[in-house]
C-alpha cells in the first residue's frame, strides 16, 4: 500500500516538474493601467484616405504594486492603416529599457508582437509608436483602429484603442443622392398604392421619417459632423429596407389573395360540373359523355396542380418573409389562374346546354325549362282545355234557359 501512495507521489511530481510553466500569472484588466491620452499627429477630428498619422502611446502600470503584474506575458500591438511602423520601448522599474522590435519578436504587416519575461521589479512603462498613411475606406465613413492591442491573459478592453474616424466626401454625397432619389420613387409607388386601395399608414410614417432623417443627415455633412451625418444616412438606409419590405408584403398578399379567391371560385365551378355531369351520363351518348368528363378531368387536374404550386409559394417564401421572391413567383401563375378560370366556366356553360338546352339570347334557358317542367305544363294546358269546354258549355245552357223562359 505504501509503494503505491508513493508511486502516486513520484508521478505528481513528475509531472509538474515536467509541465512548462505559463506566462501571466494574474489576469489584467483596465482598472490595472494607468488612464492614458494618446499623442497623435497631426490632431483631427477627422481624417481622409492619404493622410500620414504618428501615435506616441503610453502604457503604465495603475500603481508601483501592480507593475509586476505587467510582466511575465506577451504584448501583441497592431494597426490598420497603411504601411504602418511598429515600434515599442519597454523601461523596467529597475531603469533598463528595451527597444523593440529586436530579434525574437514578431514583425509582420501591421503587427508588433513583444515577450517580456519575469523582470523582478516589473514594468515602469511600454512606450509604443506607430506611423502609418490613412486607408482607403468602404464606404462614406469608417472608424480606423490606428493602433490596438492584444495582451495574453487579460481583458479585451483592458487598454483602449486609439480610434481614427475617416470619411469620403464623395460618397457621402452620391449616397445622399442615391437615397434622394430612392424615396422620391418610393413616394410615386406608394402614392399607386393608395390609389389603388392599399392601407398605406404604416408606409407613408415610415417614408416621412427617412425624409427627416435625409434632411438632417444633410445639415450635419454641412457641419463637418461626418458621424451623425453617416448614422443618419443609416437609418434612412434602414427605413428604405423596412418600406420597401412592406410593399413588397403588401403586393404579395394581395396577389396570393386574390389568386386564392379565384381557385375558391373555380374549385366551386368544378363541383358544379360535377354535379351536372351526373345527369348528363343518362340524357347524352357516350361519346358527348366521355368528351365532356375528359375535358373536367383535365381541367381538376390542373387545378390540383395550381393550388399546390401557389400553396408552396405562401409556405416557402410569403410565410419566410421573402416578399419580392413570393409576388415574382405568384405573378409568374397569375395567367394561368385566370385562363383555367375561364376555361372551368366556359366547361360549365357547355355541360349545361348539353343538359339543358342552348340558352337564348336574352339569357334564360327556355328549352331547358320547358324539358324539366313539361310535366307541370302538361297538366296545366289540360285544366285550362277542360275549363274552357265547361265555360262554353255553360254558356249555351244558359241560352237554352233564356228561350224557355
């Protein structure tokens, strides 16, 4: 038992003395650093594609007992502007000062990668600096990281970046043309809209608030207020979206709707042939017979395969959102609704004028009437015969009674 318990204790140590020991020994967070402001040069409240920046960056430890917390970890330092310049002078507590890059780190586009080791007394402070020529942006206006930070075992915001906003004039200008135009065509569509029966409410609120927004988008590009200029845009851009996203529902409801309706009327017309076809089989040769039940056959058939077509439609795209796939989709079976429509009606008409007769001009089916009535005519025709004899007959009884007298 005790060769086993100390077997147990050898393997533990073994394998500590065996396991590399990591570095950053306490995590870091912000509160951990000294508050710090950048130097850049040249100083901007904003900036354009082309232009060279210098950033002077000081990191310093909150207080003389968390400088050996800085220590014992990796420092990554990058940047996004172009052909940048990396360069960082780590100065111990102790006086020594180390310029980095030097062999052993990692120099790469945009990147400074830096491994400061146990330095007993920690850290005094990491100066970096980093030049570099402003990107080309996508876009009107994008905020550049010029240089930010990656410190192993610590918070992501543990130092703050240093954040450049750049703009392009010219596309905030073709943007603010764009959307000009953009909602003076979406006021022609829902003006339409409205003239043909649409509930516009929600639409038209939606197209004054982007008119607002675009107005005052304009007021702050004429300020040099490049950012609330872009957020305004935005929520046009996004106002836009939701107008034309509920057009596009309104369009295709309506067109499900209706090709909805029509399929209702020409299932009901269906049944109705149906019906009359029962009668027809006993009133008709079978060739008249077998045309007829041919034709509605096909004419179901195609009527099945309609309504499962435009069913599909509503589950896979109205159902998902996907409005203007939905409206080109169900525009696509439009004319096929309506011509088996007609041809449905067109069926019924000839099934009944097979069973009833061709009906007159005027519209009333005189023949039809007459077959199915006959009976009640006939008997009608002979009460009035039989009435007339008896009233003749009456009448030259009463002359014979007149001469008596």
């Amino acid at each position: 038992m005790k060769k086993v318990v100390l077997i147990g204790i050898v393997s533990v140590l073994i394998l500590l003395l065996t396991t590399p020991v990591s570095l950053a020994v306490e995590h870091l967070t912000s509160e951990d650093f000294k508050e710090t402001l950048p130097t850049i040069n040249p100083k901007k409240d904003y900036y354009r594609e082309g232009e060279k920046v210098e950033i002077e960056y000081l990191i310093e430890p909150a207080s003389e007992g968390d400088a050996k917390k800085l220590d014992e970890r990796y420092y990554s330092f990058m940047s996004e502007l172009d052909g940048s310049e990396i360069k960082a002078i780590v100065t111990l507590v102790s006086g020594a000062a180390i310029n980095h890059p030097k062999p052993g780190d990692v120099v790469e586009d945009g990147l400074l990668e830096i491994k400061i080791e146990d330095t007993v007394d920690g850290i005094y402070q990491i100066k970096v600096s980093v030049s570099g020529t402003i990107p080309e942006i996508d876009g009107r206006y994008e905020e550049v990281k010029a240089l930010y930070f990656d410190i192993t075992d610590a918070d992501d915001d543990a130092l703050p970046p240093v954040v450049l906003k750049v703009y392009d004039l010219n596309e905030f200008n073709e943007d603010i043309q764009a959307l000009k135009d953009e909602i003076n065509k979406l006021s022609s569509v829902v003006a339409s809209l409205e003239d043909e029966g649409y509930d516009v409410t929600d639409v038209s609120s939606l197209l004054s608030k982007a008119q607002t927004n675009l107005t005052l988008a304009e007021e702050y590009l004429k300020s040099d207020d490049y950012k609330n200029s872009d957020s305004k845009l935005d929520a046009v851009e996004t106002q836009i979206e939701e107008i034309n996203t509920s057009i596009n529902q309104m369009k295709a409801d309506a067109i499900y709707n209706s090709l909805k309706s029509t399929l209702e009327d020409i299932s009901s017309t269906l049944e109705d042939i149906d019906l009359y076809l029962g009668q027809v089989a006993s009133k008709v040769n079978i060739e008249t017979y077998t045309t007829l039940k041919a034709d509605y056959n096909d004419l179901q058939d195609e009527y099945n395969d309609l309504d499962t077509k435009i069913g599909n439609i509503k589950s896979n795209y109205l159902d998902q959102g996907k409005y203007a796939t939905a409206y080109s989709k169900l525009k696509e079976y439009e004319d096929d609704v309506i011509n088996l429509n007609n041809q449905t009606a067109s069926l019924l008409e000839n099934v009944k004028a097979v069973l009833f007769g061709k009906p007159s001009e005027g519209g009333f089916d005189i023949l039809g009437i007459l077959k199915e009535y006959a009976l009640y005519i006939g008997v009608a025709v002979l009460g009035i015969a039989i009435i007339a004899v008896a009233i003749m007959a009456f009448r030259r009884r009463g002359g014979r009674w007149d001469e008596l007298r």
